[in-house]
C-alpha cells in the first residue's frame, strides 16, 4: 500500500493552481508533519524539484512529490477535489488516519 491516487477533479484543481501561480515546472508535495489539531497535519504545497530520495508520482502533466517517511502515513491514500455547498476543498481519504479534526487537514494513527 505505498501508492497514492489523485483523482481527475484533484489533478484539474492542482494544474489550475499551477497555472493561476505560474508554476511551469516542479510539482505538488505531499507529505506529512507534526502538529496540527489531531496530531499530524499534511504538508501540501508547490515544490520545484523532487528530492533524491522523493518518490515521484504522475498523474497526466501534475507530478507529485512523497518523501519516504510520509509515504509510511499517505500509502493508499486518495486526495481528491469536493466541491459542495458547505465546503470547497481538497480532500484527504487517507486509510491510516484513526481520527481527523474537523477541517480534514491533521489526523492521527
């Protein structure tokens, strides 16, 4: 369980973000740090080049970014666009989060 899915809404919100910023090179970076109200919180933000030891993920032109140690907490995940009338977001389904706070960006294992 080391892969990540982005869904086709997600990757569509990641290069529009891209494209709004300028970003015509690098990626996404997921990954995970501590704090947060539950514990963890995910890291999610443009990096211009992948690590050496980056695991490096391709979904159409968005390429993303996962460093080892969070790639232990994000295996199996899904981050995915939701786009409702309470909320606007990108959404974690993360299979090793326990429990999440309310705004879905920490949990705990």
């Amino acid at each position: 369980m080391d892969s990540i899915a982005v869904t086709p809404k997600a990757v569509a919100k990641i290069r529009e973000a891209f494209r709004r910023e300028g970003v015509t090179e690098g990626g996404l970076r997921l990954g995970v740090q501590g704090g947060g109200c539950s514990g963890l919180s995910y890291l999610f933000r443009f990096d211009p080049k992948p690590r050496v030891t980056d695991k490096v993920l391709q979904f159409e032109d968005v390429n993303v970014f996962v460093d080892p140690k969070s790639l232990l907490y994000l295996g199996g995940m899904t981050l995915d666009w939701k786009d409702t009338l309470l909320y606007s977001g990108f959404e974690f389904q993360n299979p090793h989060a326990k429990k999440s706070c309310g705004c879905g960006t920490s949990f705990s294992t």
